[in-house]
C-alpha cells in the first residue's frame, strides 16, 4: 500500500511541473519558448533518472509517462493559465 502512496504523488508531483512548465511553452511565442522546451526535457530526464534510481527502470517509465498523459488530458480538458511575456513591476 505503501508503494501504491508513493507512485501517486511521485506522479502528482511530475504531472503538476510539467503542467507549470507547459503553460509557460504554451503561453510565449518567442525565442523563450525554446529555452521552456529545453528545460521541459531536461525536467523530464531528471525525474526519469530520479524515479529510476528509487524505483525500478519499468516504474519510473510508467510514472513519467502516466504523468505525461495526464498531463495532456489536464490541458485539453481544464486548459492553461496564460503567463505574460513582458515583465511587470510589482507594487
């Protein structure tokens, strides 16, 4: 039971970064967007060697592509928080 609790928010976890990260992809239209993608992967290589390390190779592949799908169903579904390009002062 405990592995099951542990998988669960080993996934909550990736699902919700990559979501934080996919609504900055989605929301810039500039060069930006490549370095977000860039980051995008390497976050994904991170938590796969992460997972990996603590679970099995076929556990860790399952949760990170679990959170990928996941992922996706989030934002067709509920969308994204649009993320401005210029920088504002804060008062």
């Amino acid at each position: 039971m405990k592995k099951i609790i542990d998988y669960f928010f080993e996934t909550l976890t990736v699902t919700l970064t990559f979501y934080i990260v996919a609504c900055f992809s989605i929301s810039f239209q500039s060069i930006l967007k490549i370095f977000v993608h860039a980051l995008n992967i390497a976050l994904i290589l991170m938590f796969y060697e992460n997972l990996k390390r603590k679970y099995s190779k076929k556990a860790a592949t399952l949760i990170v592509a679990t959170s990928i799908a996941i992922l996706i169903l989030l934002i067709y579904f509920v969308g994204y928080f649009e993320v401005a390009e210029t920088i504002s002062k804060l008062k």
